[in-house]
C-alpha cells in the first residue's frame, strides 16, 4: 500500500507570511503548483492554495438580514464576513492563507489523504514528521499514482 512518503515531493517550496501576495502568486504559477506551506521559524503556520488568491478577485458576499418586531438581525456572522473581506484585500501571504492547515505523516495512506483531499476539498498537504516539514503531497502526486497501475 502506497503511503505519503513514496508520492510526496521533498524539494518543497515554500512561502513566508510576509511574502507579497502577487510574488506568491508568481510562485505557484511558476512553479506549477496548486498551493505551498508557509513557514515561520521553521513551523507550518498556514497553506497558501491557488483557491484562496482567485478569492481576491470575487464579489463581496453582503450579509442577508431578516428583520423581526423592528428589530434587523444578520443571517450570517460578522465574523464571517471581516475574514472574507480580509482575504480580498490581502496584501501579503498571512493575510490570504488557510492557517492552521491540515498536516499528514509520512506513514499517511494513500486512501486516508485522498480521502481528505476529496471530502475536505484540501489539494495542498504539508508532510510532517516530529513537527517537521519533510515534504508536501498534492493532487497531482496522487493523480501520477493511476498512470502506475
């Protein structure tokens, strides 16, 4: 059975939180990758997906509103829309990026991450191993898995 370790690319590629958002956006698209670990004295603190620059350029969501004896009450949370505003206006890497992402190991099955990568819509993993980054595992290492069977 295939693990993490024997799909995961080692050379990782990764971003810092102060990284300019169009430089990181260079990076991905340079480097043909869906989305890198971003790192801060030498721990994973997010994931900067390609997801998470097209957010920068959609809509803003307005909150709905109902009201009841006079009174106007949000049907969402405020909180929800500071972090999407905050998303769009992102100037750098930590103002855009997923934090506390995801982490699998290098035993991690091959059935366990695809399942997270489909049910959790994650295509970006960062491989730890003691706390450690030693690699990253994204859609495409599991997909370069069907063309060796």
């Amino acid at each position: 059975m295939l693990k993490a370790k024997d799909i995961m690319t080692t050379q990782c590629i990764t971003l810092t939180p102060d990284t300019e958002i169009s430089a990181a956006a260079k990076i991905l698209l340079e480097n043909k990758i869906n989305g890198a670990p971003v790192v801060e004295n030498d721990e994973v603190i997010g994931v900067l997906c390609q997801a998470d620059l097209v957010a920068q350029q959609k809509k803003v969501t307005l909150p709905s509103f109902f009201t009841l004896l006079d009174g106007v009450f949000p049907l969402s949370s405020h909180e929800e829309l500071e972090r999407e505003m905050t998303k769009i206006s992102a100037l750098k890497v930590a103002e855009a990026m997923t934090p506390a992402p995801i982490f699998i190991t290098p035993d991690t099955s091959i059935e366990d991450l695809a399942t997270m990568m489909a049910n959790e819509k994650l295509y970006t993993l960062p491989v730890l191993d003691e706390g450690k980054l030693v690699g990253v595992v994204g859609k495409e290492d599991v997909l370069k898995t069907l063309l060796q069977g």
